[in-house]
C-alpha cells in the first residue's frame, strides 16, 4: 500500500483521504520532477543560449511554497521527486527544501527524493544530500576531455565535477551519469565514457538531443545523433543484454556484460514511452507541464498565493492531470531553426 494514496479499500473511498492521481488514459501519476531555479553555472550548447535572460526572482516559487506544491502531490500518491532545474544547487538554500522533503521519506509517503546536478557544487554538498535521505543522484557529463568540457558547457570547470563525484561517492551516493549524444561533439568518446563509468561504479544514460527552446544559431541537426546509430557503435567493443531494469523513467536499459553495469537509453524522438508515462513537471515559478513535449500547462501558483489552505491547489492539480495528453509532438526537421517546443530544457529539468 502507498502512504497517504491507500485512499481505498475494496472499492471504497475513505472520507477524507485525498483520491489517487490518475490521468485519462488510466496512467497513474507517480513521478513528479520539480525544476527549483531557470539559472545555471553553465550554458551547455545545446541546453542555453549563451546570453540567457533569466526569470525576475519574484517570479520563482519559495522554498515553502515549492514544498508545499511536492507535499500535496505526495499526498495525492506521488512516489519519487526528482530536483532539478537549471542547476539546482545553485539556488540559494536549496538544502532546506531537500530536508523539509525528507520528511516524507521517514513517513514513508515517498519513496525517492533524488536531484539531477551538473556536478559543480556537489563536492559542497554531497555529504548533506546523504543526510536529507537522497541516496541516488544523476550527474551531466557529456566529455571527459577538459577542454571539450569546456567548449560544450561554455563555462564548466571538468576538475570541479570530478572533484564532486569524489565526494559524492565519499557520501555513499549512488551516482548515474547522463550523457547527451552530440554528434561529432562526443560521438567517438562515448565508448570510453562508458568504460570510465565502468571503473567507477556508475550507471550511465546516454540522452538523444531534443529541439526545446531557441539554443541562439547552433541547428539542432548538426547536434542530432540517434541512439540506434550510438547503440550500434557501442555493441561493436561491448556486449549489451536487454534488462527489465525500469529506474522510473523513460530509459530502455541494457546491461553492460564486461563492467556489469546499466546502460540507459533516452530516446524522446520516438513515441515509445508515453504509453507508461507517470510523470508529470513543475517548474520554478509553479507551472505545471503534463507532458515534456507538448505546451499545455497549468498555474499552480495562482491557487497556492490565493489561499492558505490546499483545496484551491487540490482542485488545480486534479483539472492539469485531467488534461495529461496522450503523447508528444516531438520532431526535428531538416532546415528548421524553430524549436518543437519553445520552452528550455532548463525550464522544465528534463
Ligand atoms: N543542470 C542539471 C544538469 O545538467 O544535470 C539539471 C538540469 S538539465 C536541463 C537536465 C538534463 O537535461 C541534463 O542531463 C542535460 O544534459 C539534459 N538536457 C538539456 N537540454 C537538453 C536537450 N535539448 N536535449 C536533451 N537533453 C538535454
Ligand atoms: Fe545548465 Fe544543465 Fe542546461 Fe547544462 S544542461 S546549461 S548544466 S541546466
């Protein structure tokens, strides 16, 4: 039974318990990913602009209210949160909201609180992570050659991150590296990546580029590689079994024979997620998006600001889920600049 979800018993509804969230199509929402800040340390090329204009800070979400909005997603049968952003640990006092969730770990209403990190202030707060509860976390990394780091963050420091994986793996956290297939970019060095990972200890992701938000000149075409392409090359030096391993997400994963590690797949082009989609995504200053690729959102802001009280809340997230599509409208398309969806990654954390 799940926490504060286990509103029924044989078919009937306890009074007072709050409902299940589940959308039209009987997908039952699980997974929340809250981006907390549109600001980042970086530019990564495919992610920003390099002369981004960030959100007024009055505009964000507080630390409470953005507990306040993760608390009554977990009262309506959210499992995992995911932190994300932006770089998340560059919001200021960021920590006070991973331990006011944490609660909800010790109650037992969550299962997973983790973070999605480009890795550059982990070396400062890895320790405090493990002690919020978090014992899973995702770290960016797309090469592993200083200078290439540079180049495709525009401003990262690849000595800092390495520095923070150190002191993530010092903390007991279980770390996953994402990668973003970059053509030319990295595609060599995606089989060394994966060998580094192996000595490690860390799962890896491998991400396909996907067309969200105006990146300023650079066409997503030219950074465009398929993971079948990037799956084929890799099968050449490793052996890659299909697993059942679900993390939540929408990777396919393979285990790497030689290492033993997972091997993930994020392939957003393709439709072949939607159907098992349980999540859904808030962003900083309290929009919620249903679907990563489609514009329809809702205001959860308004509702929190206009009452104390959660009813207002409740009732706006019961009408969003109401209107969770289907599937996406993701495609990328020879000569076109524009993108899919008009909205950053770093709005919505990916
Ligand atoms: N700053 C943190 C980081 O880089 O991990 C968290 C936010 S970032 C938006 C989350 C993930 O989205 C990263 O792994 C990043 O590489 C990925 N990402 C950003 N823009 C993307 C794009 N256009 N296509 C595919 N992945 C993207
Ligand atoms: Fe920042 Fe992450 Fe986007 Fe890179 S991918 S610019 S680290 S938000």
């Amino acid at each position: 039974m799940h926490g504060t979800g286990s509103d029924k018993t044989q078919g009937q509804t306890i009074p007072g318990a709050t409902p299940r969230l589940t959308d039209p199509y009987g997908r039952p929402i699980t997974y929340m990913r809250v981006s907390v800040t549109d600001r980042c340390d970086f530019r990564c090329v495919y992610c920003m602009a390099e002369d981004m204009t960030f959100l007024p800070k009055a505009d964000l979400l507080s630390l409470e209210e953005l507990d306040r909005v993760c608390s009554a997603f977990v009262r309506h049968g959210t499992r995992k949160l995911r932190i994300t952003g932006g770089e998340p640990l560059v919001r200021r006092n960021i920590m006070r909201l991973f331990r006011g969730l944490s609660r909800h770990l010790h109650s037992g209403a969550l299962d997973e609180l983790t973070l999605t990190t480009n890795g550059s202030q982990l070396a400062q707060f890895a320790e405090e992570l493990y002690d919020c509860g978090m014992r899973r976390i995702n770290v960016s990394i797309d090469t592993l050659d200083p200078d290439k780091f540079r180049a495709v963050t525009r401003i990262g420091d690849l000595e800092k991150v390495m520095a923070g994986l150190e002191a993530a793996k010092r903390a007991g956290l279980q770390v996953k590296i994402n990668t973003v297939a970059l053509k030319e970019v990295n595609e060599a060095e995606l089989t060394s990546i994966l060998a580094w990972c192996g000595d490690q200890g860390f799962d890896m992701t491998i991400i396909e580029v996907m067309p969200m938000g105006d990146i300023g000149g650079e066409d997503r075409l030219d950074q465009y590689l398929p993971l079948t392409t990037v799956r084929r090359s890799l099968a050449e030096r490793w052996t890659l079994t299909d697993i059942d391993y679900q993390s939540g997400g929408p990777a396919r994963y393979v285990r790497v024979e030689e290492t033993g590690q997972k091997l993930g797949f994020i392939t957003p082009l393709t439709h072949n997620f939607c159907e098992s989609c349980n999540r859904v995504r808030l962003t900083c200053t309290g929009t919620l998006f249903m679907c990563l690729g489609q514009d329809d959102a809702a205001d959860l802001r308004a509702p929190i600001r206009a009452s104390a009280d959660d009813a207002l809340l409740d009732e706006a997230i019961r009408a969003a889920i109401a209107r969770k599509p289907k599937g996406h409208d993701f495609v990328i398309e020879r000569g076109r600049h524009a993108p899919a969806v008009n909205r950053h990654m770093s709005v919505t954390g990916g």
